[in-house]
C-alpha cells in the first residue's frame, strides 16, 4: 500500500463519481458533450488531511518521510526499514491524524 493510496482512502466514493462524464450514444460517428446537472448538492463534511492534522502527527510524518527518502537500507513499499526507520515508522503509526481518535 502506498502513502497516496492511505490518503485517497478517506475520498468518499461520490465524490470520484461526481466528476465523470455520463455515457455518449456510440451509434454515431462524432462525440457529444452531455451537460450533467445535479439537482442535490454534495453533503458538505469535513475531510482530515495534512493540512487539517494534528502538529504532532504532522512532525512525525515528516521525520519518516525525510529519513526514508535518504536511507538506503529503508524500503518503504516492502516494508523494509532500518533500526531508525522502523522507530520512526511506529512513532508515525502510534500519532493520532485527528484530535479526536
């Protein structure tokens, strides 16, 4: 599992639906542009990220980022880490994203 693939995780699913074109009659040769509307807005809620995170996960996050981009004994896809790695990686892990958790 990949870091952007943890990130993408808390997207809810109408939101990628949203944005997708509806299907055009392929009985013809040209392509038409088919205008979507959406008669019910989107429910608003609040989505936890990076920006929003709390201080201390956002330190840890980064300590691990910054010491995997450089180790070459740490293999972040394979979860492979060195010593260090692997104790910034449960201190990461261990941080809660939200206040609330």
């Amino acid at each position: 599992m990949s870091l952007l693939s943890g990130l993408l995780d808390h997207i809810p699913p109408t939101l990628a639906d949203a944005a997708k074109p509806a299907m055009v009659n392929r009985t013809t040769d040209h392509a038409r542009l088919v205008l979507v509307e959406h008669s019910a807005q989107l429910p608003a809620s609040t989505y936890t990220n990076a920006a929003n995170a709390t201080p201390g996960w956002r330190h840890a996050r980064d300590q691990y980022l910054n010491h995997i981009m450089t180790c070459r004994a740490c293999c972040a896809p394979t979860a492979r880490y060195c010593l260090a790695g692997a104790d910034l990686r449960a201190i990461y892990d261990r941080i809660p994203m939200e206040l609330n958790q």
